[in-house]
C-alpha cells in the first residue's frame, strides 16, 4: 500500500532568506512595500523579454543568497524552472552560478515544488543551504502562450494577468525561526477544462485535492493555518476552490488567499487577477514571509498551482492537467 | 563552505524493476532484444507523434510498475520529464495514474536527474516505491526544435538521431540486489557551443565536469567501475569526453560507452549516433540493467547528459548550457 502524501520534515528545514523582484505594474499594487527591486524598465536593461526573465531569476538567486548574509560558495544547490520552452530562465540563470542544479517544471506551482524538495534535501542532510527559486514575465508568456503583443488582442473576462516577478527562498538546516514541517506532493487533476483562458477554474480542483489530502494526513482544520495561500487561482479560481472544499465539508472561507487574487490593486484589464510562475514566487517570498518574520502571521499553507498545458496540446484538443504541491511554514 | 556535491545514500536503495518500449530503428540495434516492446508503427495507433511519445511514456511507467509484481496503488510517486514543451507527455502520462507527480526538466539527463532524486526521497524514508521515467520521439522532437519531417532537410554529419522510445525505473527501499549508492548532482557548464546539430561536443564538458567531482568525492577511479555509461553524446561528443578527462588525467578509455553511439546498429543517416531523453532511459533500462541482472557487470556509473537550450535560446544568440546528474549502481 502507498505511504501518505505528506512528508513531515522532523529537522524543520528553515526559510532564512528570500529575494524578489517585480514589474511596475506589479508593484503598484500589495507588493510594492515588500519586494527587494522594483523594475521602473520591464526589459530589465535586456534586448528581449525571454532574457529580462531570465535576468529577473538570476537577480532574485543572488539577491536571496546576499539577503541571507550568505556567498554563493556557501550554497550547495539550486533548484529552479520556470514557464518558457525548456525553461531557459532557469537553465540560463544557473549558469551564472557555481552549484549544482535541479531543473524542474511544474507550471505556476514551480515555487512550492521547488522549496518542497529543497526542504526535503535539507531535512534529510544531503544539503544545508538549497535556493529554491522560480519567475515569470509577462510579455514572454504572451509571445509564447498566446499571441503576439503587438496585434493588440482583447483578453476575455475569465483571463488572468502573468505576473512579471522572480522570486527566491534559502532553505536551510538553521537561521530562522520559520521551518517548513511538511510537504503534501499533490497528484495530477483534470476536470476537462479546455479554455485555456480559464486557468484559475483548472486548477482550482488540484489546489483542493492536494488541501483536503493535507488536512486529512496531519489530521488538522483549516483553523491551524492563519493562512491557506493558493498560487494563481484568480478571483474566480478562488470562488471554485471555496465552493469545491466547501462541498467535501471544508470550510476555508475565512482564511484563504490568492497570490493572483490580491497581486493587482487595480482590476481593470487583469480581470481574475494575476497568474505566472512569479505570481506566487513575488507574493509568498515578499509579502507573505514579512508577515511571517513579523510574526502577524505564524502559520501558513502555501498551495502553489500549475496548469500543465502547452499550446501543442491545446492545438490537439486535450484539456488541462493541474497540479498542487503544497507546504507547511510554521513560526517556531 | 558547501557541501560535497556527491550524496551517499546510506539505505542503499534498490531499483527493482524497469520498463521499456521503442521505436522499429532503435529495436534494430542492440536494445531490440532487452526492451519490453517493440514498436512496428511509431505512432503507437495514436492521431499524432507527440501523443505517442505520452502514451510509449505511460507504457513504460506501468511496465515498470508490471515488472515489479505492483500496482498503481502501491506507488507513492513518479518522477517524469521529457523534452516537449511544458514537459507534456510527462504530464498527461502522470494524469492516467492516481499517484503524486513530481515534474522535472533536464532534457536528455532527465533520467538520471529522475532516478537521483528518487533514491534520494528513498533514502531519507518518505516514500518507499517511486517510478523514475522519461522518453522521447523522434519525430516530435524533429517538428519541435528543428523543421518540419516534410521539408526533407539534409542533416549535417555531427549531427544525432533522436531516439524514439522510453524507460522507467522502480525505485524502492528494497526488492533486488542493485542498489543506488551515490548520486553526484550536475552544474550547469556552457563551453560556448552555438552548433544546435552539434550536441555532443556541448555536452561532453558537462559529462567531464561531474564524472570527475563524482570521482574525486567519492574517492574513486575509473577501475572501481565497470562500465562508467554517458547518456547521448554520440561518438564525437564521447571522443571529446575521453579527450578532456584525459587531460585531467583520468583515463576512461577503457570502461566508458555511451548509450547514443551504441544504440543503432547501422551508422548511415544517424551520423554520430541515438540522442534524447529516451536514449539513455532505453539503453539503461533494458541493456545495461540486463547485465546488471546477470552480474555480468557489477558497478556501473551512469551519466546521462542534457543540454539545456531552446529554439528561443538559440534563435536569440545564445550558446549552449549543459549539465550531467550522476548516479552510481551496484550490485550488493
């Protein structure tokens, strides 16, 4: 028979540091008081969009490493993916580094996947300082998901906005007082959704897969958690995932939040909010882990999504797989 | 100061079962005899090549788990990537299984990358049965990264043969005698190669790089293996390979191979031999794990090797990143 989904890290692997960075747009809104750079120039001094991403990431690791008082000598591993084909961002971004690295892919819930394992590593000795890190652009995500910028399309009113942000976390053996105590490794979910404008309705079942399949294996409530943080689910993603937890006899009304939800102050051409690999990466490691060190917060779940299409198996009639991975971040 | 880059996995954990499935040219050669199924139509009775590459992907995850004498629901977790876009065919093959998913990217080192971080979850305890899988399709990948198969292109003489096939591995904490004892984890190096035809020499620094930290770690020499096995440099990028150890002075000569200059018999419009992430996934998986099963070799080193570009990358300038993940086998 299958052991759980939940890993416990008996070792409290800990959040010693983060780093971030994002877009005016972005900043404009809740993360602008939080992030370490705002970019006034979305290019990021870059001749194209792909290579702002990947410089972005790269600021984001280095940033994250120097927050935490740290040299790049000092780390044993990076692990990172992003959006683009093959994700370049991170491959590139590792380059610039003298660690190993883990390339990973798992769509907009590459954040949590990426500290899930990097807590893991650490927890179970093979490392003591791992970044786990991940990003998005905008304007890359547009050239490659859906349309040139420059014909100018209408965007239907279940749309969501990619974020234009990196950002990073240090997990370590010790340095904080923030540990991540589990990690619930979230199964693939598709409710044949195929309009690839309505994301945050994907991903809304794969957040509540992998939520209640946590609850249920640490034997906790939705009161445990100061908050319950899904990646990019929109405001609509969001509405679905309180009415799907709702319906299994979970009530997560009053604690949950949407990374994409809340990123935008001004919801005029973003619609549903944010989406993107940064959407969540800008918010949790800016925003959220501030509360978390000011101790408003003290425990969280953080539920990053991913949507695990492409435009090749959009073009082939599939719908869209989904996938949670979901952590625990406990103030000790 | 970081850690070695070398892990020793002190639980030994086992690979016990793998599965194969390939394409009519690749059963020609020498794994026609050691896979679990031979194509006749590389299409797989599906509408187009990439959902052939998903479902020879999902064939060779449940023939793993088959060969093991398991069931799904005795699983606890598939590590998968491939080299389409948004890693799709790992995707859509994990939506048909009811167990956590865990997405990665390394182009052609996904293999190794997948069966590293497999035994690592092993061998520290959170899971106890984890399928390591990847794959590839020739002409998926030609559609994807170079031109249409219509446009009857001439291929250049460096140029490889993207193998169509995949392989997965059962990693357990016990079952059969052949044990994963270290994983040594790759960095990104990048020798400035822009020559997309010309991955080999593009990769062979990378395979060099942690061949050499794996030995150095662990202490070790070539003689301590059996067969030290790359994954898809080809014969010039394996040339290269022995050339650059040797400067270093270590000699591989003697007990190097690698899986994409031996798996087609016939050296004609292949030129430097079988690349893609299921070239190492099929050779590994049948041949190379058939003489492990007969203790005809005993130590293996295996160093699958990726190279990290996309038709983006490359369409912008930029040289080739590679990195090589390295596990050591052996048999207890």
């Amino acid at each position: 028979m299958r052991l759980m989904q939940t890993v416990e890290f008996k070792n409290k692997p800990r959040i010693i540091a983060t780093g971030t960075v994002a877009g005016p747009k972005e900043c404009a809104g809740i993360v602008g008081k939080h992030v370490d750079k705002t970019l006034d120039d979305d290019k990021f001094g870059e001749s194209t969009y792909e290579k702002a991403e990947c410089k972005m990431l790269a600021f984001a690791i280095s940033k994250t490493i120097e927050n935490a008082g740290l040299q790049d000598k000092d780390v044993d591993m990076l692990v990172s993916g992003d959006l683009l084909n093959q994700i370049i961002s991170a491959s590139f971004a590792a380059r610039d580094f003298d660690f190993p690295f883990l390339g990973i892919y798992s769509a907009c819930s590459t954040m949590s996947e990426s500290m899930a394992i990097a807590a893991a590593f650490v927890n179970a000795g093979y490392a003591k300082k791992i970044v786990a890190a991940t990003g998005s652009h905008f304007s890359s995500a547009e050239r490659q998901y859906r349309y040139p910028l420059e014909l100018g399309n209408t965007r239907p009113p279940q749309s969501q906005w990619t974020v234009t942000g990196a950002g990073g976390a240090l997990i370590a053996d010790k340095g904080s007082d923030i540990a991540i105590t589990h990690a619930t490794f979230g199964k693939v979910v598709d409710f044949g959704i195929t309009d690839v404008n309505n994301m945050g309705a994907a991903m809304a079942p794969a957040a509540c897969n992998t939520i209640l399949k946590h609850l249920k294996e640490t034997n906790r409530t939705p009161d445990d958690y100061d908050l319950i943080v899904t990646g990019d689910l929109g405001a609509l993603g969001s509405r679905i995932l309180k009415d799907l937890t709702w319906e299994k006899g979970v009530d997560i009304q009053k604690n949950h939040v949407d990374c994409g939800e809340i990123i935008y102050n001004v919801v005029e051409k973003e619609f549903q909010g944010g989406s993107g690999a940064g959407c969540s990466a800008v918010v949790f490691n800016s925003y959220i882990m501030d509360k978390l060190k000011k101790r408003t917060i003290n425990r969280v779940l953080f539920a990053a999504t991913g949507a695990l299409l492409s435009t090749v198996s959009s073009g082939q009639g599939e719908s869209i797989p989904c996938i949670s991975h979901v952590i625990a971040i406990e103030n000790m």
